[in-house]
C-alpha cells in the first residue's frame, strides 16, 4: 500500500533538515521532551481523563455506533457522565491503595 505523503492526507509533512539551525533543533527537541513530561504529569495527577477516554472507547467498542460524531456528542452530554467518571476513579483510587500495599 502506497503511503501518501501530502500534507493534509497524513498530517505530517516529510522532514526538512536544514530548516533549523542544530541550536534551534536542540531547544525543539528539549521543548518535545520538557513538553510530554508536562502532560505525563497532568495525566497521572488527573486521572478521570483516563477514566473518560477509557470508558468512551470502551463503549464505543460494544456499541459500534454507525455515526461516532453523533454518538460521541450524546455520550459526552450525557448528565449522568460526571458521576459515572467519579465512581470510576474511585474503583481506580480502591484497587491502586490495595495493590500499593505492603
């Protein structure tokens, strides 16, 4: 299978090496990593954000809704979801001090 490479189609445009200087490529590279600790950080300090991803896909999965925009709107919307995600964390919250046990 042919991959296409316009942007647009895949997103990503082929690397141009000498469109940085090695110094700009070098702080690009520090603000990548200093940038995926950030969100590792935020995404261990907040984990209804797995929970709801989880719990989305999840149901995404069973279901196989013929319109995912559509069904994503209604799931998202749904009152009942913040309380689900919270009960969810709380199962997680439950079954991490049980494992971290010594």
């Amino acid at each position: 299978m042919e991959e296409k490479m316009m942007f647009g189609i895949n997103g990503m445009e082929q690397n141009d090496a000498g469109a940085l200087t090695p110094e700009q490529q070098e702080k690009l590279n520090e603000f990548k990593i200093n940038t995926r600790f950030g969100n590792e950080r935020y995404l261990r300090e907040h984990p209804e954000v797995s929970c709801l991803l989880t719990g989305f896909l999840g149901s995404i999965l069973q279901e196989r809704p013929e319109n995912v925009r559509e069904y994503a709107s209604k799931y998202f919307s749904n009152p009942d979801l913040p309380s689900k995600v919270e009960l969810q964390v709380a199962e997680l919250n439950s079954r991490l001090k049980r494992t971290n046990r010594p």
